[in-house]
C-alpha cells in the first residue's frame, strides 16, 4: 500500500509492531468512548468554504514560546516510543527538527535527555510526570535543564493510571510476569523486522530517563512496577508551586480540560496550557478535547498559549481547532503510527500530511494566515 492519510499508517504500524506495542498506541481507558469521541467530534465540524480570495501565499508558520515554527503542530510526549523503532525518540525528535516544528520527550521515553540532546541541534521539550520521590524529580529538572531544555510539560492528568483493557489482554499489563513474558516474546517473533531492528538492535530497551531509580538490567516489568509506585496522587496545586518556584524556563501545564483548572494553571503562572484528555486513555467518559477547548479558550484565550489535543488526524483538524480557539495542536498516535510503520521517514511523512493538508483546507476556505482562523470560518 502507498500510504496516503493517518489511517493508512496506522494500519501500516499495525501490520509491523508486536501486538502488545500496537494496542498499547491504539488504545484507551475502559470503553474508549472518548477516544472516540476525540476523533468523532472533530469531523462534525464544518468549514466554510469561500472562493475567489487569491490564496498564492499560504503561510502555515505560528510562534510559540518565543519561537516561529513552521506549523502550529507539535509531537506530544509519547511513552515508550523508543519501542517502536530502533531508538525511536531520537528518529522522531530529528524529524521534527528537520521540519521545524517541536517534538516532546516524555519522562518514560527509552531515550533519555542526554541521548536526544546529543543526536539533535535544536531545543526540543521536556514533558514530566509529578514523582513520589522529589529527589528524583529536582535531579530530572536539572538534566532537562543543562540539556538546553526550555520549554516544560508538566502532565497534571494522570495522578493514577487508568484502566486500559486492551493492555491487560495483550499481555503488556496483565497476567502472572511469566504469562506476561511468554505473550510478548511470541508477539515480537511473529514480527521479524521488528524483532531484528528493535529486538535486537534497539537496545537498551528501558525507560531512559528513569533508569538511574532502578537497579540494573531492570525489565519492563519493574520499570512499570517503579511507575505505579512512584506516581504522585496526592499531587494538588500548591504541590505544581514548588515545580514553578524551581522552573525558571517555560512551564506548559497538560491535561487541562475545565476552565476553572484553566484559570489556576494561569493563577499558578503557568505560560501555556494543554487542552488534552491524555488521548482518551484516563478519564473514560470525559469530554472530548474539541468539545472542551471553546469554554476554555473563552477564559483564557489571548493570556497564555492554549494548545489541544486528541484525536487530530488531518490538516483540516488543525484549522478547525485553531479556529475554536487554540494556538496550536499536538498530536500522539499520528507520529507514533508513522515512526512505527517507517521509522524517521514515517514521522517526516506524517509531518508532510498535515502539512498538505492543512494548506490545502486553508486555502480552500480562504484563509492565507494562521491568525484567520477563527470562528468565521466555521459553520457552528
Ligand atoms: C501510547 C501513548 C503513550 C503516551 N504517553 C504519554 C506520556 O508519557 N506523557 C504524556 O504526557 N502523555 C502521554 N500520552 C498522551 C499524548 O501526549 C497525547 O496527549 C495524546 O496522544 C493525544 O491524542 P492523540 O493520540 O489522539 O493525538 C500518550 C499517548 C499515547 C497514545
């Protein structure tokens, strides 16, 4: 197949990745009714379409943070990436940068800071999670720091995981640890590329960034077994001050949904927000992303940068969130399909689609300049 949209390079991850590794992208929480939704409630929106209006010049460029990028389009933090394809992170960020837009680092990625600082010229962020062990957390503060790291995402959504049952079936949760092993090992031998690029060639095969908590040659199981332990539920708003005290860089807060949580995070000092449902996988039942972003953008919207995401899988998506008020969007599952199904040239491939059609879809409802977009374009 030649890939043409997002789906095709799902289906494309699909065919490469271990089952295991390809539910746990695919997924969400309980019934993934607002997976869906995330998805859903985007294609309702309509657009209007206008004619006549020279679109030659179509500049598809946004600032954020200081920086002019050239889409308002950002890779969100995606954990265990690195799994995906052969250092996976590193593949990704470098393709964002070769696009000039942001890539994001999650705390569980296989790479770690250093490792994507090295392979990369230009800053990309950091996105961590609040840990139990506030040594921990201070000393990942300072290495996200002096590797040039300016932008933090701080994920407030997720004080304890969901349940996702697709991740207990495909055995990369549930089961007895040997039930478990046996299931993945077969799943990674049916996929031989996989096994060959990432398998063997791929590793280490641990959360980068938290392997100094662990002893050595700790498997998946205990890295996921120090995540449950280590996640913070008691975490509350005077917890995220000290973060802000100690942050001097740019602190984006992520897994805003409500617009009273919109006005703390601006309260707290935050610089940007992050309209996001954690891709439909915590709060099963939640508003979808699109659903929420017009009662927050009507609070905040002009103060500090409001990025969404969830569920944006086209070009025209961007347009129709930016209109209903975000300055930018982020996408998860997109990248991840694409680096999957064609390592670095995937997630380029990805960035290009969006890209495509996000021209396309501005030019075709008339618009030449991000800053159009708005509600006029839209049919409410
Ligand atoms: C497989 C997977 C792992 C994720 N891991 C993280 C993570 O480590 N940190 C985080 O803040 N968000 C994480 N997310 C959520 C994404 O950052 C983002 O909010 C979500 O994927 C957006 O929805 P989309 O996949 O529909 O684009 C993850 C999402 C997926 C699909």
């Amino acid at each position: 197949m030649i890939p043409a949209n997002i789906e095709d390079y799902r289906l494309m991850a699909k065919k490469r990745l271990p089952k295991f590794l390809f539910e746990y992208i695919d997924g969400g929480a309980f019934s993934e009714t607002t997976l869906r939704n995330n998805i859903l409630d985007l294609q309702t929106i309509n657009v209007r379409q206008r004619v006549l209006r020279d679109i030659s010049n179509i500049d598809t460029s946004c600032e954020l943070f200081g920086r002019r990028y050239n889409l308002p389009l950002i890779l969100a933090p995606v954990g265990i990436a690195g799994l995906n394809a052969r250092r996976g992170e590193v593949l990704a960020a470098q393709a964002a940068e070769q696009k000039n837009i942001p890539f994001s680092l999650s705390t569980v990625g296989v790479c770690t800071i250093e490792e994507v600082a090295r392979q990369t010229t230009s800053p990309f962020w950091f996105q961590l999670y609040m840990i139990k062990d506030r040594g921990f957390l201070n000393a990942i503060l300072e290495r996200a720091k002096n590797s040039g790291v300016t932008n933090l995402i701080f994920t407030v959504d997720m004080p304890i995981p969901s349940s996702r049952y697709r991740d207990i079936r495909s055995g990369l949760s549930g089961g007895s640890p040997l039930r478990r092993q046996t299931a993945r090992l077969l799943q990674s031998m049916l996929k031989p590329n996989w096994a060959w690029d990432v398998g063997l060639r791929g590793r280490p095969h641990n959360l980068g960034n938290v392997a100094p908590a662990l002893k050595k040659n700790a498997g998946i199981d205990e890295f996921w077994a120090w995540l449950g332990q280590n996640f913070d539920p008691s975490v509350t708003w005077q917890t995220l001050e000290s973060i802000r005290e100690n942050w001097q860089g740019n602190l984006i807060i992520k897994g805003i949904l409500d617009p009273r949580d919109a006005d703390q995070a601006k309260a707290l000092g935050a610089d940007g927000i992050i309209v996001s449902n954690h891709g439909g996988r915590q709060l099963d039942g939640a508003l979808s992303s699109i659903q929420a972003l017009p009662a927050i953008g009507e609070r905040i919207a002009g103060e500090i940068p409001i990025i969404v995401d969830g569920g944006i899988r086209s070009g025209l998506d961007i347009i129709r969130a930016i209109a209903l008020g975000a300055n930018a969007v982020m996408i998860g599952r997109p990248w991840v399909y694409g680096l999957s199904a064609r390592k670095k040239q995937g997630v380029l491939d990805v960035i290009s689609i969006f890209e495509n059609e996000m021209r396309v879809a501005m030019g075709l409802s008339g618009n030449t300049q991000v800053s159009q977009l708005n509600r006029d374009i839209l049919v409410l």
